[in-house]
C-alpha cells in the first residue's frame, strides 16, 4: 500500500521528536521519496519561515522552523466518476 502525505508527517514528526533537525529528516526520509515532487522552498507564514515541499499528488508537505512540527497543506485533486 502507498504511503500518504499524513504518513510522511508522523514519519518526519517521530524523528523530530528524537531531535532531527530538517536536513536529517529531509535525507532520511524525503530526499527520493515517490511522494515529494520537488526541493524545499522557503515561504513565510504570518512572517515567519517556514519550508514547503511541492507533493506530486497536489498536496505541500510544509515542515515549521519555529516548532519544529511538520504538516499537510492542501487537499488532493480527485476525479468525479
């Protein structure tokens, strides 16, 4: 079975919670993963920073400097039958 964009955020939020930083978790769990579509990019949220992963399937897997949390932002595109 497929992983989804919630469990790449409790994989990357159970090594944040041992004390990995991003870097670590971005090699040890992102970097080549089938989900993620593209590099970090630095955005801001109410100004403060924050990283953006691009998903391939619509979704942006967004990791919070400032609490060190991991989240999913935007709903997956779904076909209507």
């Amino acid at each position: 079975m497929a992983e989804t964009a919630n469990d790449l955020v409790l994989k990357c939020t159970a090594m944040a919670r041992t004390g990995a930083d991003f870097p670590t978790v971005w090699d040890a769990v992102l970097k080549g993963h089938a989900l993620v579509g593209g590099l970090p990019i630095q955005s801001f949220d109410e100004e403060l920073p924050q990283l953006e992963i691009q998903l391939i399937n619509g979704q942006r897997l967004v990791y919070n400097s400032a609490s060190n949390e991991y989240f999913v932002l935007g709903a997956p595109c779904r076909r209507p039958f």
